[in-house]
C-alpha cells in the first residue's frame, strides 16, 4: 500500500501532556506529495498528533514524546534537530485565519526576510507574486498588495495565510480545520487549493467534515481517544473500513 520512501515515518510514538498519555503508539507513513486526512471526534488526539510533525507541542509546558517522527529519514526528535529550519519545512495553517497586522505584501515576505531568502527586492517580488498565485488569491490582490491584511474576507485572509507559508518553500503543510470558520464558497475555494498544491507539497488536514475528508485525500487516519485505530487509502476507508469503530463514525452511528 505505501510507496517505498514516504517523507514522513512515524513510529511507536506516545506523547504525554504531563503524566497524561494523550497519544498511544501510533505508526503512520505519509506520503509524499499526497493529502492525509485526519478524521475522529474531539478530544480525540487528531490536532495533538498534527502538532507533533513540527513540534508546534514544544511550547506547551510539561509534555513529552517517545518513539520517532522521521523527515526524509531525519528523526525531528534528535537533539541536533534545527528547530526554526524545521518548521521552515514543515509549516502549519491554523483553524482561524491569522495575517499579520501588516500589509499583504509583507505578511508574505515576511518569512523570506527573517530566514534570509533573498538579497534583492525584484526577487522578493517575484516570491511574493509566485506564492500568491500559488494560494489562488494573486488576482484577488496584486493591485493592492499595500492594502492591510485584515480588510480581506475571512476566506481571502486564510489564502493569504497558506501564501505565506508557501513563501519560505516548505516541504510539509499542516492544516489544523482550515475551513471550519468560513462559508461555504470560501471553503470549497480552499479545498479546490488543497487539490493544486498537492501537486508540489504534502499536505496532512486535520477535519470534522467527513465529506471533506472524502473529497480532498488520497488517505485517511482516524483517531479514538488517542489512538490510531484505522489507517488506509481513502476510497477503502469510505467504502470497506476494516474495524467497526470506522464504519460506525464514518456512518454517523457513532461520534
């Protein structure tokens, strides 16, 4: 089922909020240049999990891994592990839209200004411009890229978010409910983008909406209080999940 080098490996990985076990042996490849869905009730360990392929729960005090994440082979656990070039490469978009207070421009130039991309301004423009188009919004806003941020539609700012990202050139795009706080025509815009950058970059969404989750990857992981209790090829998870427990919250029966 798995192609011989995912970019990500995850093995017997626990993690801890203080002595609580929030996360219990989960074993998972990520495919590159896929879409993972994760999909299960609240509470369930889903957005935990996403949190630990960049180690975003490092902030949080008193938590705690074992087992392994590999990038590219890498363990992102290691004590050598660069931390701001690792979620350089594996970035995240959040529930709600969060642009800087700035203009559009320099929320997209931002990463590139801190991490040192560029030297000139003509090729900052051109990162600028190419993770606009990249987001689906450069026609949006290329004549008013010194506008602020937050006069854009809720939708608008959570593309500007992912261009964003996509300006400091990752490998890994996290998604953490990307469209649970838009309409519905923002969110179908978001998922027609999932589609596009799929093709450059591996994507893992975290979702409530089982349609969604249908409708954007290529697999799916579904979490139970804090265990991965199925883990396969999305068609196969939708049509012959192979536990009860999936087909009972893929149905609605339960959850």
């Amino acid at each position: 089922m798995n192609a011989p080098h995912p970019i990500l490996q995850i093995r017997n990985l626990d993690f801890y909020y203080g002595s609580s076990l929030a996360l219990n042996q989960i074993n998972m490849d990520i495919q590159r240049c896929k879409v993972t869905a994760l999909i299960g009730p609240s509470g369930c360990g889903k957005s935990t999990f996403l949190r630990c392929l960049n180690r975003m729960n490092d902030t949080i005090h008193g938590t705690r891994v074992v087992g392994q994440i590999l990038l590219d082979g890498k363990d992102i656990y290691a004590p050598d592990i660069d931390l701001p070039l690792l979620r350089q490469q594996v970035g995240m978009v959040f529930q709600k839209p969060n642009p800087f207070p700035k203009s559009i421009y320099d929320n997209v130039a931002f990463g590139p200004r801190v991490i040192g991309l560029t030297k000139k301004r003509s090729e900052l423009d051109d990162i600028i411009e190419q993770s606009l188009q990249q987001a689906a919004l450069w026609e949006d806003v290329k004549d008013q890229l010194y506008d602020d941020a937050l006069t854009l539609s809720l939708g608008q700012q959570q593309r500007l978010c992912i261009a964003r990202l996509l300006a400091v050139k990752p490998e890994v795009i996290l998604m953490d409910e990307p469209a649970s706080a838009l309409d519905p025509i923002a969110t179908g815009h978001i998922e027609e983008l999932i589609a596009e950058l799929k093709e450059r970059y591996t994507i893992v969404i975290v979702t409530h909406n089982m349609q969604q989750a249908g409708r954007v990857s290529d697999y799916t992981g579904l979490f139970w209080l804090g265990e991965l209790v199925e883990f396969s090829p999305t068609n196969i998870m939708f049509t012959r999940p192979e536990k009860q427990i999936s087909e009972d919250y893929i149905t609605g029966r339960m959850g």
